[in-house]
C-alpha cells in the first residue's frame, strides 16, 4: 500500500502577481462636443439671435396698429384744417394734459374733475348691470330648463327686446322720480336681454345624457343645477355677459345727457356748452378706452373655461 505524500502549509507556493505598474496605459477621457461650453462670441450671437426674433415678433403686432392710429391722426389734422374750431391732434393732447393733471378736483356740485365723473358712470352701471346679471342669468336657466317657462316669457322677450334703452329712460323717471335710479333702471332694462338669451341658449344645448344621468343617480333640482347645468352653461354665460356690459357702457352715456347730474355723458355735454370741443374728443377717447379693458377683461375670463386652453368645460 501505497503512501500518498502530505501536504503541510510550510511547503505552500506563493505566486507573484504578473502585472506591473509600469505597465499600466493611461486612456484619456473623451469630452464630447455636446458638454464644450459655448465660446462667449457664440453665446452673444444667439441671445442676439433672440432678441431680433421677439423684436420682430413685436413689431408684426404692434406695425398694423400703429399704422392704423397713424391714418387716423393724419384724417384728424385734414378735418381741423379744413373745418373752423375743429381742434388739431397737438391742441387735444395739450388739453388732456391740463385735464388728467387734476382729474379729481371739486369745484362745485356740477364742477367736477373728469376722473370723478368717470367713477360715477362706472358706478351707474355696476348697479345697473349686476341687478340685470342677478335676474337675467335665474330667468335664463328656468327659460332652458322648463318648457312652460320658456313658452310664457319668450313672447315677452321678443315684444321688449326691440325697444330702444331710451325709451325706458321716462319710465325710470316716473317710477323712481330721481334721475339716478332712473339712469340705473335704463342700463338693467338695456342689459338683461342678452344674458337671459344667451344663457337660455346654453342650457338648450346640454347633451341630454347628462340629465339622463342626473335622473339615475336622483340628484335634486338644485344639485342639478349646481353640478350640471351651471358648468355646461357658464361659457355662454360669460358671451352674455360680455356682450351686456359692451352695451351697458354705451347706454350710459346718452342716458346721463339726458338726465345730467354728475358723469361722464353729462361732462360731454356740459363741455359742449361750453364749446371746448377739445374736451370732448379727449372724453370719447376715455370711454373707449374705458370699454375696451372691460371688454378685454371678459373675454380674458371667458378664455379661462373654454376649451381652447385644455381645461375641463362641459
């Protein structure tokens, strides 16, 4: 038999390691063109590149409107050249200087700045509008919603609608015998109209599966209301609205000339008399100027619920 030879740990063999460090090969890192930082010329040329683009930009908005003003300023100096005591652009503009220097001054019960004039025809419509806004839009849900309701008061509508807003100003006289709740009557009477049609309409157009839906779940009347209808229709609501205030702004004035008392129609006329045309061209500027920003205002909140910006409307 056969021995097999023993192993002991002092006969163990230790192997060197083979690779040196002399050996070793340095690899550079590659940098790709991406990460280079842009050289400062470069950097400059392309905010340059922006600027020219948004001024450009700019400037295709802004050309047509300056234009537009330009045409109307130069038929403006034709028409004061060509007619006696028609005032020139340079003249209007250095009354508005004088006028909007104090526009808050009293000097009297009818001697008022044209700012405080301003704040009393705002005044006037605010009450005027938001009484024809708290009945209109309630009117023009019901007329939507119920056919009897509809078939009572349309005929009412399309009898009244028609009527000029003057024509109410006597009544407002002889109902409230005092022409400012008589020139507020006149801005409701003038205002109510498009809110309760164009609401009505909203509330026509209602998919009729969302109501199916409604009776299913056995929502109330004022769930209904509240979850189905108001939503859907409050895009028509706002067109109303807009379109109510545009006409509320434009009755006002001719309701105060009629009237007088303190605000802006009664201001024109008041400077009528007075034959400082001037005054009255810088007053016309104001109005508009006045109904555009409520314009511009609606219809910056009827863009927030309409489907153009992706936000849920139903």
């Amino acid at each position: 038999m056969t021995s097999q030879p023993i192993h002991s740990h002092d006969s163990a063999e230790i192997i060197p390691l083979s690779a040196s460090p002399a050996s070793a090969e340095i690899v550079p890192l590659t940098t790709s063109q991406k990460n280079v930082m842009p050289a400062p010329a470069e950097a400059h040329k392309s905010q340059r590149g922006k600027l020219s683009q948004t001024l450009r930009a700019l400037l295709q908005k802004a050309l047509p409107g300056l234009l537009g003003l330009g045409i109307v300023i130069v038929l403006w100096q034709i028409a004061a050249l060509s007619s006696k005591g028609f005032p020139t652009p340079l003249k209007t503009w250095e009354a508005a200087k004088v006028i909007f220097a104090d526009p808050f001054y009293v000097a009297g019960p009818n001697d008022m700045g044209i700012g405080w004039n301003l704040l009393a025809s705002l005044k006037r419509v605010a009450v005027g509008f938001g009484l024809a806004a708290a009945l209109g839009i309630p009117a023009g849900f019901l007329i939507g919603r119920f056919s009897f309701i509809a078939n009572m008061l349309n005929p009412l509508i399309a009898l009244l609608r028609p009527v000029s807003p003057l024509a109410w100003l006597p009544i407002g006289l002889l109902l409230f015998q005092r022409a400012e709740p008589a020139s507020a009557w006149t801005i409701f009477i003038c205002s109510i109209w498009p809110m309760i049609l164009n609401t009505a309409e909203g509330v026509r157009r209602i998919p009729q599966d969302y109501l199916n839906v409604a009776r299913v779940l056995n929502l109330s009347e004022f769930n209904v209301m509240r979850k189905i209808l108001f939503p859907a229709v409050l895009p028509y609501i706002l067109t109303g609205v807009r379109l109510s205030i545009g006409i509320a702004w434009l009755v006002i004035v001719a309701a105060e000339m009629l009237t007088g008392g303190i605000g802006i129609g009664f201001w024109i006329w008041n400077e009528w008399n007075n034959l400082n045309v001037q005054n009255i061209i810088i007053a016309i500027l104001l109005i508009g100027a006045v109904g555009m920003l409520l314009e511009l205002g609606l219809i910056a909140i009827a863009r927030r619920f309409s489907f153009n910006n992706g936000r849920e409307s139903l």
